[in-house]
C-alpha cells in the first residue's frame, strides 16, 4: 500500500488542479507486504501534521506485489482511493472506511484508515518475550509461534501496531528482543490495554489463532518479574471446554486441589497474577494446616511437601519453631524460598542442618527444613539456564534423605511392586 500527500510544489511536472490551485502528490510511504492473504492488517504507521484550516488531500495505491524489486510498474495495481486527512480526522472514532476503485466494472473491496491524536511522548523500550508449552497446531511437527500485538483505541476496538518473526517448529519460543516507540504501542497512555494474540504461521497465509492475552504498558514496563507471567487462551475453547482453564485450580476454597505437577503448575502461574507477598510474615498457620493432613496418614503411602515463598522476616519464630517440631514426627517436609534482599538469618536457624530446631526444650525427631535463598542463584553473566538448574538441584537436595529417615524412624518398608499392563488405543 502506498500513501500520495499533496504538497505544493512548483517543480513537479505531473500537476492535479483543484479548482484555482494546482496541487502536488508526493510518495509519503510504504507500508509492509503481507503474503498470501486479502485481508491485510497493515502494521506500519505514518505520522502526518495534520491541519484543521487545510484541506490534505491523500491518495492510497494498494498493489499485488510479485517480486521484491520496489518499482511500482513491476507489480500488479488493485486500485486507489482519495480523501483528506480531514474526513479520516473528522469520521466517527477517526475510522474511515471506503471503497477501492481504480478498475473499471471490478469491485475492489473497502479500504479502512483510522487516526488519533499523538501525545508529545518519545520514550522507546525494549521487549523481549518467551512462552512456554504452546498448543501443537501443525500435523507432522510443532508449532510455528508468533506474536501480534494491538493498542486499544477509544472506541473500544484495537488497531495493531507490531509483529515479531516466526520461530520454527517449537512449542517454547524465545522471540527476538525488539524495540518500540511508547506512542506506537499505546500513545503514552500507560494504563491503556495492550492484546497480545499467539498465532501458529502457516505458509499458506491461514495462520491458526492459538490465543491470546491483555496487558499495559504500565504492568510491562515493570520488566521481568512474577507479574509479566500470562496465559494464553483461547476464548473458544475457554467456552466450549468447562476445564479449559481449571485444570489446575477453580479458585475454590472448598476444593482447592491441583491435578497433577501440570495442575499445580498452573495454579502456581495463576496465582502471580492475583497473590501478592504481604505482612506480618506467619508461618505456624500454613505449616499445621498441612500437618493436619501428613498427621492422617502415617503409613508411608503418602509423604507431603511445604513450599514456602517468603520476602520478608518472619514474623511467629517462636510459633513456627512450636510447629516444625511437632511436625518433625510426621511423613511432611518444609522447603523455604526466600527472595528480595530481606535478612534471612532466621531462616537459616530454621534449616537445622547445623543445630536441630528446639521449641520449649523439646527437639525436632528430624530434620525436616531446607531454605533456600533465591539471589543466590541469579547469574550475573546471564545464564538462567544454568542458575536455574542449579536452584532446583538444591531446592530439591534434602528430601530424598528426608524421606527416607521418616521412612526408617516408622520401620516402614517399601511395598513390593506391582506389576502393569499398559494398552495404548485409538478413542
């Protein structure tokens, strides 16, 4: 698509008269080709001075392009249409819609152009994003993921303003990291909605919709954190599918149970969104609440693990201390992630590794603790693979010997395995 603004010029050679005056057209842009499709979404914007007392007369050529040269001649011509900058300005939400024409006896189709006014704001910033576990779309490999972003408008409808690249055959995509203007991505309103939409690209044109995510610019710009974690859904299946979104938790309090590592997972990834770290830090609460459970089952079969996230000190050490003793003679074990820059000597005491953890003079039977400072583990140089594997490794060091004491404290033998058939069958 390319965009003519007139301009008064006296050496042009190729004058239009408009009445009394002779007016110029100038090439003001280009936009960017769109393979395959007839109904594209121009990402490229252009930036016009408008003026209310002028009249701005534009001309949009829309053309087939069939090669990559950028003469105009080498490409077959769809048709054109003439405005003003004042009638887009002037149309109901600054969204024009009108006919193509330039062919004789051939409907052309419509073209739509819509403006808004730009604030005075020219901060850029710099995005990178990734994604993990992606719906699988084609047939004989994974998916071919990309990432359509749109600004509202304040009519309520949204208008794209950029694309990133393809990344071939994954299901857990790392996009390039790209740079935008603020203005182009929500004109300086921070608080305004930015949608994200996931497509799998297929060479044919027909990208499949994976789903799709809201945002601002406000909650992005507070980098890489637990609160710029998404889900991507489809609000199709999200209608058809009553578990679509629940597999992990329905929120709940009477049923708040995961199903499986995935379920918990994704009550995990649910909750950033909408839990946040607070005090006083209490942990006695949550550690009998789970005991309550360990102490109904004593008979191996069942062995729970705490998973305490904590960025502050903690508030009921005495009480806390009470709780893991208590909790030390049952089939249970506690792991405690401190992160933030919060003193964590306390918890240090807690971990037990080099004094048992006592409370009224009473000892903990085992221990049954393991804390873990996160800032430990962020790598300077950049290697979160890494870094992040190291965590895990140490998150997870003491459970098997954990386990194994309460195991053998009990004279609980491991029960004789039972042999499985698996029949795996067409539905």
């Amino acid at each position: 698509l390319d965009i003519f603004k007139n301009r008064l010029n006296k050496h042009m050679s190729v004058p239009r008269r408009v009445g009394r005056a002779i007016t110029f057209l100038l090439q003001f842009g280009r936009t960017e080709v769109i393979d395959n499709t007839l109904n594209p979404d121009f990402v490229r914007k252009f930036i016009m001075d408008y003026f209310f007392e002028e009249r701005e007369n534009l001309r949009f050529d829309l053309y087939d392009v069939d090669s990559k040269s950028p003469n105009l001649s080498k490409h077959d011509f769809l048709g054109q249409v003439f405005c003003t900058l004042g009638e887009i300005v002037g149309s109901q939400g600054s969204r024009l819609e009108k006919a193509i024409a330039g062919i004789p006896g051939k409907k052309c189709g419509t073209i739509i152009v819509t403006a808004e006014e730009l604030n005075c704001c020219r901060d850029s910033v710099l995005m990178q994003f990734c994604a993990n576990k992606l719906d699988k779309k084609d047939f004989f490999g994974k998916s071919d993921p990309f990432l359509v972003f749109h600004r509202s408008n304040e009519d309520g409808s949204f208008t794209i303003c950029h694309k990133t690249e393809v990344v071939k055959n994954t299901l857990n995509p790392v996009w390039q990291a790209f740079k935008i203007s603020v203005r182009a991505l929500c004109n300086g309103d921070y608080d305004r909605t930015i949608k994200i939409e996931v497509y799998d690209w297929d060479r044919d044109g027909s990208h499949d919709f994976i789903g799709e995510f809201t945002t601002s610019y406000r909650e992005l710009s507070r980098g890489q954190s637990q609160f710029n974690v998404y889900e991507v859904i489809n609000p199709k299946k999200k209608g058809k599918k009553k578990k679509y979104i629940n597999s992990g938790t329905n929120g709940n309090p009477q049923n708040p149970y995961c199903n499986g590592i995935d379920g918990v997972m994704e009550a995990y990834y649910r909750s950033l969104k909408s839990v946040q770290l607070y005090g006083p830090t209490n942990f006695a609460p949550v550690i009998n609440h789970v005991a309550r459970y360990a102490s109904s089952v004593k008979d191996g079969s069942q062995y729970f693990i705490l998973l305490i996230i904590t960025d502050g000190v903690i508030s009921d050490m005495a009480q806390t201390k009470e709780s893991i003793v208590n909790a030390s003679k049952l089939p249970m074990s506690i792991i405690i992630v401190g992160v933030g820059p919060a003193e964590f000597d306390a918890m240090e005491e807690l971990d037990g590794d080099v004094v048992r953890v006592s409370s009224r003079g009473k000892y903990a039977e085992r221990d049954i603790v393991q804390f873990v400072p996160f800032r430990d583990y962020i790598d300077r140089s950049g290697n979160h693979i890494l870094s992040m594997a190291r965590l895990a490794k140490d998150v997870l060091a003491e459970i098997p010997d954990q386990f194994l004491s309460y195991m053998r404290v009990r004279g609980i033998k491991p029960s004789p395995l039972l042999s499985q058939c698996f029949t795996i069958g067409a539905l």
